[in-house]
C-alpha cells in the first residue's frame, strides 16, 4: 500500500535495500570514504578506451556487484532505474545493455539516485516490480570534458566548483523482512532563484534542497529532531552553508543534522578538490554503502535522503540561462530492528 | 491494483487520458496531421530567441493546453513526467520551471513518451497519484545543430535519415469512467545489433520494437489480429519495413495493422522529409491527440502504442559506438464503451 501525506509518498510495506555496491575511481580511492567502496580503480580509463566507457563500465561493475552481494541476477530484476549525467544518458545505456533488464532512463541530474529510489519504492511498493535495481554514475574526466573545459587544458578551477566524483553506487530493492528501507518519498518541484554560474552549482541546488526539506518535514509533520541525520547529495561546502541559512530563516535548524555527500567523499584539505564533491555517482555510492550500512549497523535509525541536481546543460549555460534546481527525498530507516521504532 | 502477467503490467483501474495537447511547428502545420494540432507556428523560434527556448515553450504550451482542457491547474496535478532529446533534458526541465509540479526527468529518446505512459499508468494505478501529466517535445533545429549539423552548413541528408519533429505532445492521466485509457504497459529492455550509422536510427530502433512487440505478445498470450492499430513511434519508413521483417521471420505478421507515427506526421512526398519523421515530440503530438481521439470516437478499438528510442549520443557516435535501442509498450483502449469489449 502507498499512502499520501500531502506530496509525500509513505509505502507500507517499507521496500528494503536489499544489497548495495559502490564503484570508484583514483582520487576516491584516497580519500576518507576509500574503504566503504567495493572497489576503487588506480587508473580513471577503468581498462577502458574513452572516459564514456570508463564511466558506463563503473556503473555496470556497480550493477553486477549489488545483484551478486543479493544472490540473485539479471533475469529476476524485473526493472532498472538508472541514469548519469551525460549526454542522452549514454553511460548508462551503455551499462544496462548486456544486462536486459526493463530500463527507465532518468535524467535528474547529481538528484538522479535519489529519483531512482522513489521510482523503485513505488514499484515496490505496489506489486509492480519484485525486485528493482537504482543506479547512477559520474566520471571526473567526462564531466570535465563535456560541462567544462577538457583536462588536457589544465584550466584553474574557481573556488566554489565541486570535482565531479569518479564514481557509481547501485542498490536493488526488494521485500524483505529486515534490512535498511524506504519508508517514504518526496518528489521534488524545479527551482530557479536566477543562478547563472555553472562553477557554482551548489547556489543553484540549494533552494530546492530547501523547499523540499520545508515541504517533507511540514507534510510530515516532523522536525529536525526527528531525523539522526538530513543528508543531501551534493551541495558541496558553498551549498550546504546556503541550504542551512535558507532553511534558517524559515525557522527550521537543520545544522546539528545536515551531512552532505559532497562533503564525504573526499578530503577537502587535502585532496584540492575545492567546495567538495558532485556528480550522480557521488551520492550513489555512499548511500548505496556508507549510509545503508550505518543504518543497517544502527549506528544511525533514519536518515532523510535529499538528492539535489542542477539541471542545466552545457549549451544552456553557454546561452546565459539561469541554473534550475531540483530535490527529491527519500526517507531510510532499519526494518524491524528493536533499535528503531 | 496493478496486476503483472510476465512483465506486463495491467491497470484494473485503467487509468484514462482525461486530456490531450499537441502543439508544432511550421512544417507539422504544413502536414496531413496539421488539424490534429491544438497550434502549429509559423516560424520556428515560436516567439524565443533560441531554438532551445523554442522546444521548451512548445513543451509548456502543450502542458498548459492539455490541462487547459481538462479544466484543471498544475497545482492539482500530483506529478510530471517529461523529457526530451536535447543534453541534460534541458527542453523538460525549463518546461516545468513555472509549472511547481513534483518532476520526473526521463530519458528515453524517442521512447520518452511511452516511457511517461508507463509511469503515469503506474502511479495513478497505485493511487501514488491522482492526476499526472505526461509530456515530451522535440524541435528540428535545436536536434539538427546537436545531432547531426548547424542547419546553416545546409548539409545534405541521406535517404535514411528521419526529419525531427518540432513538436510537443501532452497528456494529463488520472482516473475517470470513461475515456481512452491505459490497459497495460511494458517497459522495454535495450536491443543493440550493431548499428554505428547515427543517420539509420530506424535501423538501430526496429530490433528493439520488434522484441518489445513479440514481448507483449507472447505474455498476455494474444497475437496481431487481437489489435486494430500496433503503433510505432517513431521508426519511420526504413525502421517500420525492418520491424515488420524481423517480426515476419519470428512468424508475427503486423502488417495489417502496424502503423507507424513517424510515417504519418508529414508527407513524405511533398514535403522532402526522407524517411519520415522521428524526435520524442512526434509520437508524443499524435498520440495525445490524433490516436486518442480515434480511440474516443470508436474508430478504433485498441491501439499497442510502442515508443522506440535510439539511445545515442553526438560523442558516442563520433566515438564509433553502436547505437542501443529501447522500445516501450503501452495499451491504449476505450474504457465503458458499449463498441469496445
């Protein structure tokens, strides 16, 4: 059964994150999240010709090792919810086509995982799908390469830019009895407060990170409190101190329980990776392992999961269109585990 | 309740298309489907400055027309699902900017629109949402100049190749008594034989709708005969004589009811389009509008309407890459008509 409250989806029967897997590159390798990867490749190319490829063969690793770890394959995964930030989403066709598996290519932006989780959730939730896989996926080089300049021009990076992480996380959801779980969703509504600086994306997503925190919590009827942890994935070190000063001025305090992903996954100090980290992959991965695992361990009962994206192009920013922001949310919980209610 | 026969998914509520826009360009006014337009434009930039802005505000007319006609607003609507060709779904996301309705950003390529269906169907189904709107747009300029060529460069066009569509189509889908509604749906798995020829992609498409169709088929245990129309969208002339081939040598015979959307938005003799015509927007006008309505007036019975997307991108086809195909299935049939069963 799916309820509603207001917009906000509640699934009763609390669909699980059955496995997760996460794949990255060099620089995530060296950095503090290194050890919640499954694997973390030396070299960017990931034995492959093109970045393009480097990036669908991520996320393919990601897909393959999330249905490994659930003992299950291919052929009992009844849909596929997945998407990158490339052009026509080609990482990941590409990734998806050996595995034949129902697709639904979304485009959100680094707010794509968290849209998958909703989707599979629904589906989920009403019988549509047994078993879903969620996946997205970035690559530093052939983000750079397509939103920026290529590497190859060593052009300097202004301070409020966030590194593309080299990175995908996979999860398939499923019923079961126990295991970290979503127990509702939020899908969020375009906003534009005029941001027209794509090196800084994270002013762009910040109010929709905002609204819709304000809408799940109001429709809710929550607060703050009410979460271990509100997570956004990415705003980086620029955005997340606007999102908290937003949210601050409607009277809402998230700063004792806001992490962002982009501020996880590398080491700021010293890995010169500026206001922090974006991408689809970025959240992807850590939720898919550093969070699922925190709550499935109860080190954390429920997390508030806040993708956000930027949904601009690299044409629309070349045309001076301002940077419209989009959030969706997804709350995580532990499934029968007498730590949580 | 949403019931699975395989991976068919049936709708017992059968969710109706309570409403349908389609708004196009020049060339689509100058076509045989020119009446099915709720407006067709004379020039090209429909007021904009950009092609790009061009799309998006086709897109957003036809979303406001379509709920215009239902006499009904966007904050009533619980969800959007939309998309586009154009990088990063740019069309879409400017498109819902002023709308505020909880987005989600698909990409399917030419499948987009049936894709939308699918999800709409799904949601409504479920009782996730109460109304949805579903939407998708294409503009010839804007694809030509990303896809192939600035049309400035006045490059020649090979037999193959299929005109894009400047066109949106729209549909807002909730629950009603009577209406053309949803039956069934099938999300597709990508087929890729090996096409490299971006100016072929019906070619790369015919593979994927041809095992769509012979999906659907086999698992709701039914055969050509049992449809008045299977609809393609779009494969055009080249694609549309491939997947008739292909299905004849698997001994499925549709060719006395396949129609193909991109074989009927224009003239192909008078008006140089080629193969015919392709682009998410072209499926998407007719079927909000001219198939819908065929449906309303009994003309005809049951429509398999089946989305098929080229899931290419520039890079990739410069790359040398093969070219994925998807192709979705959605059934489309009379609700409480005495004529229909």
């Amino acid at each position: 059964m799916i309820q509603k409250q207001g917009r906000v989806l509640s699934f009763s029967s609390r669909p699980v994150l059955l496995s997760g897997a996460a794949i990255g590159g060099k620089a995530e390798g060296q950095g503090p999240c290194a050890n919640e990867f499954d694997r973390c490749y030396e070299d960017d190319y990931i034995c492959c010709k093109t970045w393009e490829q480097a990036e669908s063969a991520l996320q393919k690793e990601a897909l393959l090792t999330a249905l490994k770890k659930a003992d299950t394959n291919a052929q009992e995964v009844d849909y596929l919810f997945s998407g990158d930030l490339l052009d026509q989403c080609i990482a990941s066709a590409t990734a998806a086509k050996d595995l034949q598996i129902p697709m639904t290519g979304l485009y959100g932006a680094c707010s794509t995982f968290a849209l998958g989780l909703a989707l599979s959730a629904v589906f989920v939730g009403c019988n549509a799908a047994k078993y879903a896989l969620v996946a997205a996926s970035s690559h530093f080089c052939s983000a750079e390469k397509q939103f920026r300049f290529p590497l190859e021009y060593g052009n300097q990076r202004q301070p409020t830019t966030q590194r593309t992480a080299t990175a995908a996380g996979a999860v398939l959801v499923g019923n079961s009895k126990t295991g970290c779980c979503i127990d509702a969703a939020l899908i969020g509504t375009i906003q534009d407060l005029g941001i027209t600086d794509a090196a800084n994306m994270g002013a762009a997503m910040a109010p929709a990170a905002a609204d819709t925190i304000e809408k799940f919590l109001t429709q809710t009827q929550t607060s703050p409190v009410d979460y271990d942890c509100i997570l956004t994935g990415d705003l980086g070190a620029v955005g997340s101190r606007l999102l908290c000063q937003i949210l601050f001025q409607k009277g809402i305090d998230i700063s004792a329980v806001h992490e962002d992903c982009g501020n996880l996954l590398f080491d700021a100090k010293k890995q010169d990776v500026h206001a922090g980290a974006s991408g689809c992959g970025c959240s992807a991965a850590l939720v898919s392992t550093l969070f699922r695992r925190r709550i499935e361990n109860g080190l954390l009962q429920n997390v508030l999961f806040v993708g956000t994206g930027a949904l601009m192009s690299p044409l629309s920013v070349q045309q001076g269109e301002t940077i419209p922001g989009i959030a969706h949310a997804v709350l995580l919980s532990m499934k029968n585990n007498k730590l949580t209610k």
